[in-house]
C-alpha cells in the first residue's frame, strides 16, 4: 500500500462592510469539484508549513494558523493508494484571489452558509462541519453578532 500525506486549510474571511464570513474554495479542473485548498508534503516541512505554502500557491492567499484545529481526513483515490490529509482552520483579511495555473479552475469566496450545500465528497462535509464548530467556541461563529 503506497501512503500519501497531504495538508491544507479552511480558510475565513470576514468583509468588513458587511460583516459576513467568507470560505476560500478550489474548483478542481479535473471532476470540477470544490473543496479546500491542500497538497503533498515536501522534505523537511512540518503540517503547518505544508498547509501555508499549499494554499498560497493554489490560491495567492497568504495565511496564518492561529487556531488549535486539526482535523484529519483518510480515503483511498485509486487501488493501493491510502491518503490523509490534515486540515487547518485559518483566517486572513485578504480578499484578492488569484487561482494556481494548471490544476485550479477556480478560486472563490463562498459565503459560509453555501459552503456545506456547495461541497462534493463526504470527507469535506465533515471536516468543514468539524471547523464551523470550532470557530463557534473562538467566538466567531457562522451567524454574525448583531
């Protein structure tokens, strides 16, 4: 069984003008579907700095983990091939997007309540409803304060 390690981000922002919180997601070109942003562990990197440098060259967004979640993912992509992937919830001000050449159809902010409806596969529902819970007891959950 060949073993692959991969990790990314959920990453949120928060419009200013409005007060709406905002998930960075990833159209795939290949299949099309959306998830979050991630890729392979390189020599030397720890999760986190795997997780930084994967989702500024997929999106051009830079970002900082300043949150104790961790939540971890396992599936099987193709026959002998076991994949985890570990994920991070992070927050950024910055708003310019701009999609990695090749791989990425698309990058876009998806306003939080759309996020779970607009996911593919199971996996990410999970991790996603993992990391709402989260940013509920850091205090800035999915419904805006009034």
């Amino acid at each position: 069984m060949h073993r692959e390690k991969s990790c990314g981000a959920l990453v949120v922002r928060r419009d200013e003008e409005n007060g709406k919180q905002y998930l960075l997601m990833i159209r795939h070109k290949q299949g099309g579907h959306r998830s979050f942003p991630k890729g392979h562990m390189e020599a030397g990197e720890t999760e986190y700095m795997t997780a930084v440098r994967e989702v500024f060259e997929e999106t051009a967004v830079q970002i900082r983990i300043n949150s104790n979640f961790r939540e971890t993912v396992h599936y099987s992509p193709m026959p002998g091939v076991s994949k985890e992937v570990v994920y991070f919830l992070t927050h950024t001000e910055q708003k310019d997007i701009h999609p990695q050449e090749g791989e990425i159809a698309q990058v876009e902010w998806v306003p939080l309540e759309q996020v779970e409806a607009s996911l593919t596969h199971e996996n990410d529902k999970v991790v996603f409803r993992a990391a709402m819970k989260k940013l509920g007891e850091i205090g800035c959950g999915a419904k805006a304060k009034r």
